[in-house]
C-alpha cells in the first residue's frame, strides 16, 4: 500500500550512512550517526510519525505487513502507546494530535482484536507483553467504553496469562495490576477478573514482592476494587492472604496513599466477622492508630481510617483493645479538626455508636 510504502522509504533515508566522500571526523558527527533499527528513540521512530500521521490505519497496515518479526511489532506498538500518552511527548508530530481522537479512532476499526493477536503471537517476549498492557492501561485508565471493548474482545483472559508468565518481573506485575484496577471499577468485569485468578494473581504479588513500594500500591488498588464484591472478600479470606496483607500494611506504614487505599480494603474486608478476627490478631488495631497520626489534618486519610473502623468498634473486646490504643481520642480529635467536614462528623459518630439503635426500642 500506500502507506506501507511510504514508510519503507522513509526508513531508507533513515538508516542511510554518510556517503563515501565524507572524512571520519564528519562520519563521527552525531546528525550523520545511523538510527537504532531495533530501538530508536521515539523522536527518531518512523513507526511514531507514521503513527502521528496516518493514525491507527496507517501504524496497523505496516504491523500487518510485517507482523512476524518480534522487534518490528515491538516499535509499531510503541508507536501506539506514545499516541495515547498524555502530551507533550517529545514529538512533534506526535504533539500536534488529539490522543482521545487517536483513541476513539481505534475503538472504531476494534483495533484491540489485532493488538490482542500479536500479543497471543508474541507471547514468549516479554517485551511485546509489557508494551500491550502499556496501550491497554492508557485505554482503559478514564473510560468505561474502551472497558467494555477490552472485556468483551477476551481481555481478561489475556491479562491473567499475562500475569501467569510474567510473575519473575515486577514490573509487568505492576502493569498487570494496574490494569486490573482499572477493570475492576466496573462490576461485571470485577466478576470476570475474579473468574480468571484475579485475586490468586493479587496474592501472589503481596506475597512475592511485599517490599516493592510501587508495586504494592497498584496490587492495593486492584484489591480495593476487586474485594468490593462481598463474595471476593470472603474468597480472600478463605485464601488465607489477610495476613499477607498486614504484612504489606506494617512494610509501607508511613506510606499515606497505600494506607488510604488499605483502609479501604479493610472496610471491605470487614463485612465477614471472621475476617476482622483475622485482622485483629496480625495487629490491624495497631496499624490504623498508626495511620490515623500520620497526617491528622488529611480529612481523606481520617475518613478512611474511621470507615475502617466501624465495624471494630461494634465489638466490646475490641472497643476496649481501641481504647487501650487511644484511638477513641484520635477519632475525637479528627471530628475537632475536621468540624465542616461531613464524612468525618458521619464515620466519627458511626465509630462512637451515636448511629446504632436498639430493636427493643
């Protein structure tokens, strides 16, 4: 084609060397150095002006034509996730385009059926891998549609073999959970991931790599939406990866947002009373203590804290253990300090019982 054509001859110019009259000193000069076949930079990638020129038909028709080689396939989806990014890029042609445009432009031609085709061809090459769950968690990341596409074009199944061949690589671990994440915002799709290991894949990471800061924050947040369905939480706990959990609490303790997103994992958690017995005797109490002083002017953080308490405080031993901790004053300095904040003065008050009712009265 066209297209493709064009883009042979441009590659062409590109990789051409000096010409022989040219001295060594010229030769050595860097505008007259030869461009990385396999990895160029994206400002010197043919496949991203292609990309940022043709559109996704441009990029797919050259991938389509030379669809057997790994280190081909690797730059054009490059090219594709560089489009979706967020701008400025660095490129220039990539710069003067609309990524939501280039994005619905994709969704339109259902161009994930041959992303996912090379992605089952390719799938001993982690790096393909990687660049798939690149362009996949851009699409994914703000809109339910292009959810909805991945769900339904067998994405899920894709994600969880995937995360089963990459389990010695923490970074495409974390790739793989933060796609889950985003996935599991919708509750169908919750379902699906649940159907496919999704929470033997999240176990699997806390208990792998309880001291990678990154990557337990993304394996929260994939929890956190994925325990939202109360029969995932019980599946959880009949896993017996709560104490793992607390061991990746204690680990980042001073770490705010993964203890933002671990109370509410807790709050999830805690519909099913033999899980909060669970919680309590890995030391969950101390935790939350310890959290709620970390920043006692962060309303988020304080009203997290509080939710994951209220079904803690129900229990008389367990009261009485929070008491020992002084966290009864923590709530009441937090509702001091927090007097116009709505959903500090509500968790505030469910956690000192002003809510309950009596069924005699």
């Amino acid at each position: 084609s066209r297209c493709t054509n064009s883009w042979l001859a441009a590659m062409a110019l590109a990789v051409r060397g000096p010409s022989v009259g040219q001295s060594m000193d010229s030769r050595m000069d860097p505008k007259h150095m030869r461009l990385h076949l396999t990895a160029p930079r994206d400002e010197e990638s043919e496949l991203v002006r292609l990309a940022a020129t043709r559109g996704p038909e441009g990029v797919m028709t050259v991938l389509r034509f030379k669809h057997d080689f790994a280190w081909f396939v690797l730059l054009g989806l490059r090219a594709i996730e560089v489009c979706l990014s967020p701008r400025p890029t660095g490129v220039a042609q990539v710069d003067l385009t609309d990524p939501v445009e280039f994005s619905q432009r994709m969704l339109e031609m259902e161009m994930i059926d041959e992303i996912f085709c090379l992605l089952r061809k390719f799938e001993k090459t982690p790096q393909i891998q990687a660049r798939g769950l690149a362009i996949l968690e851009l699409l994914v990341m703000d809109d339910a549609e292009w959810r909805d596409e991945v769900a339904r074009k067998g994405g899920v199944k894709i994600i969880s073999r995937i995360a089963d061949q990459g389990r010695d690589y923490p970074q495409m671990m974390a790739q793989v959970m933060t796609v889950m994440a985003y996935l599991a915002a919708e509750d169908y799709i919750e379902v699906m991931l649940g159907m496919h290991d999704g929470l033997e894949i999240i176990s699997y990471c806390m208990y792998a790599y309880p001291s990678d800061s990154e990557l337990m924050t993304r394996t929260s947040l994939a929890l956190l939406n994925m325990t939202a369905c109360e029969s995932h939480a019980e599946e959880f706990l009949d896993k017996g990866a709560i104490p793992v959990l607390v061991k990746v609490m204690k680990e980042h303790q001073e770490d705010l947002n993964m203890g933002i997103i671990q109370c509410g994992v807790v709050t999830h958690l805690g519909v099913h009373p033999d899980a909060c017995q669970v919680l309590v005797d890995e030391g969950w109490l101390e935790i939350v203590r310890d959290y709620m002083r970390l920043d006692t002017k962060n309303a988020v953080l304080q009203i997290a804290c509080l939710k994951s308490l209220a079904c803690f405080s129900t229990n008389p031993e367990w009261y009485l253990m929070l008491e020992e901790l002084e966290v009864p004053e923590l709530v009441g300095e937090a509702m001091i300090n927090h007097s116009n904040d709505a959903g500090v003065q509500k968790y505030g008050h469910l956690f000192l019982g002003h809510y309950s009712t009596c069924s005699i009265l």
